[in-house]
C-alpha cells in the first residue's frame, strides 16, 4: 500500500516545537499499528473504526471514530488553543493516506490543511496585544432565544443580538453558527449590517454558557459529525432548530432564561415561559369536573387541558411541568382520552365505585383543578377487628368508624353521604383473604391458632385496632419476659421469668427462646410469643458466650463488664444488687477502697490508682494485665498490692527474666523490708530448699518454674505475678502451658508491651492470667482488633509517661545515618542479590517453607550494616556504622553524658568494647551470660556515677533494669519489634530521671534497615489498636520480605 512520507515541513513551524514533537510521536504509534496489524483502513467512505483501545485516550474523534470533516479533542492544550499533540498526530496521519482515499473523502488532499486554517488563530507572540486588547472589549453580541413544539419534540432557535442594531437576527444554522465562533470566521448577518467577525468573548456571559452547552450537546450526540472542528470542512444546512429529548430541560431551561430575551412561541402568540420541575403546579381555572346523573358518576373536561410529550411534559399555555415517573403513563393516557376518544368514551364510574373514581380524581387534582360533589369527598375511617374462638374456628366482625358514625358491612358503605379510602380498604380486605376470611365484615377461618397469632395478627394491628375475646385472651401470651441477671460465686446467673406459663415448662420456653424460635406453644395451648426484645436478649448472652444447661444460663464472671455495657439501656433485664457494684467498680476502679498498706516510699497519685485496680480485680478474683509504660514503677504498684492485701497465711509467687531476680529483691528489701522474700536461683537442689522454705515471697525465673513445676504444685499460692509476661506470648511453650495447667487464686501480669507481633499474644497472656475471658484460639483469631479492646478493657490498666509523668524530662529521638563503606558494599550487595533470587517468583507457600533460612539471610545483611567482622575473622576493611557511632560517642563524652549502648549482636558488643578499651573509655557490660547478682550490683555502681558508659545486649538486658544514670540510648542495630527498643529505651527515660534523655537509632542508608524502620512503624499500629483503640497491622508478612528485600 503507498504512503507518502511525511517531511518536517509536513506540520507548520509556528507551532511549539514539544507540541510537533510529540505529534510526531504518536502518529508513529499509529502508523506502526497499521503496518503490523494490515488492518482496513476505511469501513466507509468517511468512518474509520476501532483502534482507540491501542493508542493515546486523548485521540477521541480519530480513533473511536476517524470522522475527516471533524476533529476534537478533551485535552488542556486543544480547549485552550484549539490544536495540540493528537491533533498534529492526526493531521500528519491523513496526509499519510493513499490518493485515492483522499479523493474518497472529498479530495480534501487538494484543500489547505486543516492546519493552514487553525494556525493564524493561535496565539502567537505576534497576536498577544490583539488578544489581550479582545478580551478587555466589552461584549456587543447577544443572544436571544425561543422555544416551540416541533414534530412532538421541543425545538429551541435562536438570534442574534448586535450591538445598536435595530433587531434580532435569525440564526439559520445554529451549528454552523457555532462552529464559526470557535473558528473565529467571518459570519454574514444582514444586508444592513453586514459581515462580522466571531468570536465567544464578543457575547456576554449568559451567552456565552449556552453557546459553549450547545456546541457539548453536538459533541456528546454526535448529532453533527463535523462538530470535531478539523481540516476547514464547515458545517451548512443544519438548520434553525436545535431538537432536544425532554431530559435536557432541565438543562436548557435556566441556560435560555439567563438570556436578556427568551419566549415561548406558539402559533398563537409568542410568552414568557413559566418552567416547574416536578414541584406541584395547580392552574387556577376548572378543568375538570365529576358530573352525578342517576346511577352514575362521569368526568368530563371543562377547559383546556395542554398536552404531553413523551409522557415527561406537560404544556398548558405557557406552563412547562416536569411529570413525577409514577404519574406519566396515567397523564399520558388521560391527555390521550380528552382529545381522541372523549366523546365516543366518556369517563363513567358505577356509584358501587365511588372508591375508585375518587382514586382517579385524586392524581387528577394533583396537576389540574377538579370540581367534585360534595358526596364524593373522602373521608378517613378507622376499621376494628374482634376476632373471638368458636369450637375450630376463629369468628371476626369488623366495625369501620367514620368519627361519630359506624359502618357494619358493605351494604352501608353505600348509604354514607361521601366516600372512603379506596387503597385503605383494598389493603384491609387483602389481609382478610391472607388470614382466611371473606372479603365481608363478618366471616369465619379455619386458621390455625399459631399462625393466626404470630403472622396474621401482627398485621391485623398495623391496619388498625385489634380486640381479642377472653378465650383468645387466656391463649397468647405476650409480655415480655424479665430477665435478672446476678453473681453466683464464681458464675454471673441469667434468669428468664415467664408470666402465665407454669414453672415446670419455663426451661423449654427458654430452650426455645435460646434457639431464637419464634414462640412457645404450652401443653394446655398457650402460645408465649417471643418478642424482638427478648430474641436480642438471647442472642447477645450467646454472644457473650453465655451457657444453657439443666435450665440455667451462666457466664464467666469476667464478662460482667460487657455485660452491663450490653444491657445497660434494657428496662426488661434487672441486675441483682451485687452485680451492679461489681459492673461499677470495674468502671471505676479508682473509687474502690483499699486496705491500709506499710510501704517505704511515696505513691504518686497515678500509682495509687493502679493499686486500687489491682486490688478491686483481687477482690472479685479477676486476673489483669499491668501494661504500664516502662519506668512508670510497676514492680512498686505490685509490691504495694501484695503488702496492702497479703494475708498472714497467704503467699505469692513471682516470675521475671533471669536477670532481675536480684532487682525484685532489692525493690522489697527496699520497700517492704520486714516481707519474708526469697529467690529461687540456682542449682535445681538449691532452688528446691529454697522453695521448701515456704517463704511469704517466691522470686524465681520462668525456665525454672517450667522444671521445678512439681514442687510449686505442692506448695499453696494466692498471687501469681508474671514479669515482663510478654515472655509468655507464645501460647505453644512448655513455659506456657506449664502455667496454664498452675492452680492459683489471682494472677496478675507486668508488662509494658504485651503485644509485639501479633493479636493471638494477648489470647496466650489471658489464657493463664484471666481464663474464660476469652473464646478458643480458632475464635478468637476471627475477631477484630476493636473487638478484643472492648473485650479486655477493664481487665488491663495501661499509662503512658507523657500522660502521667509531666515532669518526666523529654525524651528526643534521633536517626543518626551512615553509609556502607565499599568494602561493605561489596559484601551486602552479593548477599542482597542471593536473597532477591531466593525470593523472586516463589509462591507465599514457598516463603514460608524456608522462612528460618530466610530470616536468617536477613540476619547476615544485618550484620553486614553493622560491620562483616561480625562473621569473617579475617575481614580488615572499614564499617560506615562503626566509625559514625565512636564519632558520636566522642560528641557524647565531649557533653560529659553516659550512654547506654544496645545491640542485639553479643559479638557487635565485643568489637565495640575492643574499641572503647583503645579509647580508655570505661564500662560496664551485660549480656546473657552475666549472672543476676552481678547485674544488679553493676547498676546500682553506674547509677552512682561509675564508668563513661553501658554496653547491653538488646534482648538480654532489655527490660527490667532501672539504669537513670544514664541520659543517652544509643541502638546500634534496629530489631524487628519497636516494642522490644521500647523497652530498652525506658531503662533510662523512666522514673527518677532528671535529665533530658536523647535517644540515637543508628540507621545505614539505602540498606534493608530503613525498611526495618517503616517495618516498626507499623508494629506499633497493632499495639495501640488493642491497648490505646487505634488502627493495626501485624507480624512479618511475604509481603514484607518481600518489600524488605526490594522484590515484586
């Protein structure tokens, strides 16, 4: 097929240089589509079709429908400049077709380019003053406007309006029109006036709106093809009338009526148009009228009525009204009887139909004035249905009251001087066949006596008053029961007391209601219909996972909480007097009143608060979850509670992290020195004298309660107290279960993140610290994270720092980057690329299949960010991290701070205090493997002032420790979990610290550790949603790998 070629002389040089370019561009995408895909060229002579889907969206005409007369475009430059990319793509294209198809479609090849046209009407910088000095001329054309009815549809024309001129001037060709205005032509108005040149800013506003919906109107229809305004190929004879379907009035209307003149015309006279949407429109005159003769009703016209199109609008002289949907077809059919078949047809209603008649008479006046006999005026009625029982059947007799005046059956009904609700009684007489009954006003069923109270009588009620006879009466049964809700030792009680039925069938009423039955039928016939109220009632209780059995409803104590939250606003459920005090002080443990306590030290008001929880859970023997910020003095509220309630027969066990045996002990020592305490650390023969020595306190860890679990289960606890119980996240540990299967009154855990990865580590603390208060596992992991919160909420008492310790100093937190060094970068990209291919294209199965192999290689670049040396002995290079922290370090020594030093790499601790030696700055060091005593004796010396600094190892010296001699943390490594950081921050920022602390992540740019903080980011999400009721997320996902390795 010949083509000829397209030089760059092709698009003129005025235009931009990018706008020629990019023409360029996308013509070439067509071309190449044509050439590879050999496709048709032209369907027809003027049409090409269907390529729109390959190429640019913006090539709306060209491609969806390639119409030559026409071009337009939706894109900015176009509706600004009338030309633009995919209008210089499209003018290249057609001088790129074949002779013979150019002369196909009007040997436009022999024409000036549409370009030649449109070119002098862009705004070069020669033109700017012109238009400049254009648009700040005041308008001299307007329009004038009119509508009629033409062909069943509405026909607008318009005029032109000139400056001074005498008159208005028919516009011929309204499209045509339009068109020269956006091609700024020349447009002949008169023998007068002359030729004038168009433009839209020559119109005023009002104008201007309508030309610019008009020439939208064109495009969205595609009534005129040549409306996309391309290659000079002007519109004609498209005449004077623009026809519109009657859904554009609403349009149109206001657009014409802003016009300084609009009217409606008819062969009559030419009138304002007064335009009603589908707002109420009454003519003051009569138009129709009901005529009574004697055994009938007739309507007949008395005016004029209008007339309707397309059964939308109704025009009557010069009122335009919208018609409501469900009125058209009806209006439609009546205008349809005035002029063709009135008289052959008249409009005539039995007097036995007066119901119906004045339902016509009824849409009739909603429109149009009708006169109607006073006899006819609809009057309301009240109907009352007296069912009584016969032998097998159920009798009725119904009354309708008209005020003052009742009526006994359909024969009086025609006696009345005026009329009744004809859809009323139609919807009455409906229910009468559905219940049974004839459509008379007094009739038998055979019904039986269930179905007739629980479906038919319900909607007896709804159409008006129901009375029942005394052996109906004594049959139904249906007062809502009362239901009494109490504290039964250890259970919380639910009664249902059931007027009317005998006791010995109370608990099969119950057993149906608990199975949400619609009623309860009694061996004497009774029917006990179970009102929406109470089926609610039943349905929460399960909710609530409230137990039936043997007839009794019981719950879990720990539920009182939701419980009264649940029914609270009930008036059918009564709290025994007991509950109602238990539901309060859950509410308001802050007013519970504790027992006199012997503590060496000055509560503040957030802490005796938090010991006046602990003790109101003790009191019901509820267990809890401490969750307090860390430093905000757990250990002494716990201490306070086991002083204030401890009894002198009583003893509490106490389990925490190796490493803080020793710190419990000093903190009684401290605060309760005359409590017998002993800790149970050692060998396993040493550690089972100590727990035979039946002391009032047992301190000992969580591995050696797991193996010495025989002997505790020998000895008799009352408290139980979990430190730091986010140890116990993981429901599947020995450590876990052996707790779980450990009989103790109350149980109480510490920590200030029971939560780090996900929601199921709140179920495991429960599990041991509150049973029952949860569902299973497999339950509980389909509940929401809101729906645990609300669940637990009385039962963890969680305080941050910056709410109760106002005084606390600030805590500021920094990122403190670096980079790899090369030799760094070697290693970590080689280690990045083995992950990448590892994980690139395996299935989430796969994933989590080698997931501990993963982890691991994540491990290694984490290393790798820290420095090699960490796993090559022989690796000599350089560490960015390394040298960036011993140059904050000396920043740190130069204020004369301490910091505390953590990392979760033991061997990192060791570089670092290698480093420090040469330095001859001194330290302390805590890991692992450092035994308890030793820990605490080093805190109690660098918080006295000893040594520049403290090397921590990250998970083993982490929680628990108070270290407020220090007022620098710096985090070597970023962990997975914010929380465990967390927890390392708050051994300094806590209480006693009176210096500002300053907390240093050392984060190495463009490596995985800055995903590992957006990573932690979003950790914490889970956290607040459960203990401070915001949104969630958990746990390390495929898709986190997979975003932490840089993979798709």
């Amino acid at each position: 097929m010949i083509r000829t070629e397209v030089t760059s002389m092709t698009v003129p040089d005025r235009l931009p240089a990018r706008m020629r370019m990019d023409g360029r561009s996308i013509f070439q995408q067509i071309k190449n589509y044509f050439d590879t895909e050999n496709k048709e060229y032209f369907k027809h002579p003027n049409t090409y079709d269907g390529i729109s889907m390959h190429l640019e969206p913006n090539i709306l005409t060209s491609m969806e429908h390639f119409d030559l007369t026409g071009f337009h475009c939706e894109c900015k430059d176009f509706q600004n400049q009338g030309v633009c990319k995919h209008w210089v793509a499209m003018d290249l294209y057609f001088r790129s077709l074949p002779q013979a198809i150019q002369e196909r479609i009007g040997k436009a090849s022999h024409k000036p380019s549409f370009a030649s046209q449109l070119i002098p009407t862009l705004p070069s910088e020669e033109l700017q003053d012109e238009l400049v000095e254009e648009k700040a001329t005041a308008p001299s054309l307007a329009l004038h406007g009119q509508v009629e009815i033409r062909n069943h549809s509405l026909a607008w024309t318009l005029k032109l309006q000139v400056e001074q001129a005498p008159r208005a001037y028919v516009i011929k060709d309204i499209a045509h029109f339009i068109f020269l205005i956006f091609q700024k032509e020349d447009y002949f108005v008169s023998q007068k006036i002359g030729t004038i040149r168009l433009s839209l800013n020559q119109f005023n506003q009002a104008s201007q709106n309508l030309l610019l919906y008009i020439k939208k109107y064109f495009i969205d229809r595609n009534e005129h093809s040549y409306f996309n305004f391309s290659y000079g190929i002007s519109p004609r004879d498209c005449g004077r009338y623009l026809e519109t379907p009657v859904s554009y009035l609403n349009d149109l209307v206001p657009l014409f009526q802003a016009l300084d003149v609009f009217q409606y015309v008819t062969s009559k006279a030419e009138s304002p148009l007064i335009f009603l949407d589908d707002s109420p429109f009454i003519p003051e005159e009569e138009i129709f009228k009901v005529v009574k003769s004697n055994n009938h009703y007739e309507i007949i016209n008395t005016a004029y009525f209008g007339f309707i199109i397309q059964e939308k609008l109704w025009i009557r002289h010069n009122h335009f009204h919208i018609i409501k949907e469900e009125h058209r077809y009806f209006l439609d059919k009546l205008a349809t009887w005035i002029y063709h078949y009135q008289e052959n047809s008249p409009l005539i209603f039995s007097k036995e139909n007066k119901a119906e008649l004045m339902q016509v008479c009824n849409i009739i006046s909603n429109y149009v004035p009708i006169s109607i006999p006073d006899e006819l005026q609809i009057h309301d009625f009240i109907p009352t249905f007296a069912f009584s029982k016969t032998r097998n059947e159920i009798a009725l007799n119904m009354v309708w009251s008209f005020g003052e005046k009742q009526v006994h059956s359909k024969q009086d009904l025609l006696t009345l001087p005026y009329t009744y609700q004809a859809s009323k009684a139609r919807k009455i007489y409906h229910q009468l066949l559905s219940a049974g009954f004839k459509e008379e006003f007094h009739s038998l069923s055979k019904i039986k006596i269930v179905d007739f109270f629980l479906k038919e009588l319900p909607r007896f009620r709804t159409l008006g008053q129901v009375q029942l006879d005394e052996s109906l009466e004594k049959l139904l049964v249906e007062d809502p029961a009362v239901i009494d809700i109490f504290d039964d030792e250890s259970f919380l009680s639910v009664q249902f007391d059931f007027s009317m039925i005998s006791e010995d069938e109370v608990e099969k009423a119950i057993q149906a209601l608990w199975n949400q039955e619609s009623h309860y039928q009694t061996k004497q016939g009774k029917v006990l219909v179970f009102d929406d109220e109470s089926l609610k009632v039943a349905q929460s209780l399960q909710d609530l996972r409230a137990k039936f059995s043997d007839g009794k409803i019981k719950m879990h104590k720990s539920r009182a909480f939701s419980l009264s939250e649940t029914f609270k606003d009930n008036e059918h459920v009564n709290f025994s007097r007991d509950f109602k005090k238990m539901a309060y002080d859950l509410t308001h443990p802050e007013e519970f009143d504790i027992k006199p306590y012997e503590v060496k030290a000055k509560l503040r008001s957030y802490q005796k608060e938090g010991v006046k929880w602990l003790s109101m859970l003790d009191h019901y023997h509820f267990g809890g979850i401490l969750a307090d910020d860390m430093g905000l003095g757990k250990t002494l509220q716990t201490i306070t509670l086991l002083e204030a309630n401890l009894k002198p027969d009583q003893k509490a066990l106490i389990l925490a992290p190796a490493s803080l045996l020793y710190n419990w002990k000093e903190e009684f020592r401290k605060f309760v020195p005359h409590k017998q305490v002993e800790v149970a650390y050692g060998s396993k023969t040493e550690r089972i004298k100590q727990i035979e020595k039946s002391a009032t306190i047992t301190i000992t860890s969580y591995p050696s309660f797991r193996s010495d679990l025989e002997h505790y289960q020998k000895q008799s606890y009352d408290y139980l107290i979990l430190d730091e119980a986010q140890m116990i996240k993981n429901s599947q540990t020995k450590t876990a279960q052996a707790l779980r299967e450990f009989d103790v009154k109350t149980c109480y855990a510490l920590s200030g993140t029971p939560i780090e990865n996900r929601l199921e580590e709140i179920w495991s603390i429960f599990q041991i610290v509150l049973p029952g208060l949860l569902p299973s596992k497999k339950e509980f992991s389909k509940l929401s994270p809101q729906l645990v919160a609300k669940l637990i909420q009385p039962f963890v008492l969680r305080r941050k720092k910056d709410e109760v310790l106002t005084e606390l100093p600030e805590l500021s937190e920094h990122l403190y980057s670096n980079e790899l060094s090369s030799s760094q970068k070697t290693l970590y990209l080689a280690q990045l690329r083995r992950m990448q291919e590892m994980v690139s294209g395996a299935s989430a199965y796969e994933i989590k299949r080698h997931k501990i192999e993963i982890l691991a290689g994540l491990t290694r670049l984490r290393q790798i960010c820290n420095t090699p040396a960490l796993f090559l002995e022989d690796y000599k290079g350089d560490s960015g991290k390394m040298d960036s922290l011993f140059e904050l370090l000396d920043t740190i020594r130069e204020k004369g701070s301490r910091p505390l030093i953590f990392s979760q790499f033991t061997s990192m601790l060791d570089l670092i205090e290698q480093e420090l030696e040469k330095k001859e700055m001194s330290h302390f060091k805590i890991t692992g493997q450092t035994p308890s005593d030793k820990r605490q004796e080093m805190v109690n010396l660098f918080n006295q002032g000893e040594k520049d600094c403290f090397l921590i190892s990250l998970k083993a010296g982490g929680t628990g420790l108070n270290l407020t001699g220090a007022d620098t943390v710096i985090l070597c490594d970023l962990w997975w979990n914010p929380a465990v950081e967390m927890q390392a921050i708050g051994r300094s920022h806590r209480l006693g610290q009176t210096k500002q602390v300053d907390v240093y992540r050392l984060i190495t740019l463009g490596t995985i550790e800055e995903k590992i903080q957006e990573l932690q980011e979003s950790k914490k999400e889970l956290f607040n949603t459960v203990l401070e009721g915001q949104e969630s997320r958990s746990n390390l996902s495929v898709d986190d790998i997979k975003e932490i390795l840089g993979v798709e």
